[in-house]
C-alpha cells in the first residue's frame, strides 16, 4: 500500500466523522506534518502519513517535537486500521 492511499482513507474517515482533513503546506519551513485534522468540538491535531512500515524523517521527526513542545498533537500514521483509533484519541 502507498502513502497516498493511507491518506485517502485517513480523508474519507475524518469527512465521515463531519471534519476536515485539509493537506498542509507550509513553504520555507519543510518537514512539518502532511495534514490537519480538524474534528467538531474544536479538535484538532497534525498528522503525517507514512506508507506502511515507513518511519518520519529526521528533520519531520525534529517538527514534531517543535509542534509538540508548543502544545500541539503529532501523529505518524503507516497503517490504515489505526485511523478509527487515531481519531478516537484526537
């Protein structure tokens, strides 16, 4: 499976909870996370979308800690069937 299909999935499921699942693009600062996702409630969190048994790079690794210090949620996502489980805990 790519990485582009485990994002299709993680897409359709944050729509099927009523949120948005918008691609994040940030230019000058690379690394940071591939998508937001923004749940009813005012729940949120940064999510980066890996291929299955693929591991965040060195500088992405490095934005999520930056993220994370200032108070924000960061997840890697390489497996499909965690989505429920993902979004369950955002």
């Amino acid at each position: 499976m790519r990485e582009r299909q485990v994002e299709k999935k993680l897409v359709k499921a944050v729509k099927e909870r009523g949120g948005i699942c918008p691609k994040f693009v940030s230019p000058g600062f690379d690394g940071m996370p591939d998508r937001i996702v923004l749940l009813p409630g005012k729940r949120f969190a940064f999510v980066e979308v890996k291929a299955p048994g693929r591991a965040a790079r060195k500088l992405q690794l490095s934005r999520h800690r930056l993220l994370n210090s200032l108070g924000y949620r960061v997840y890697v996502l390489d497996d499909p069937e965690r989505i429920g489980e993902l979004l369950d805990e955002i």
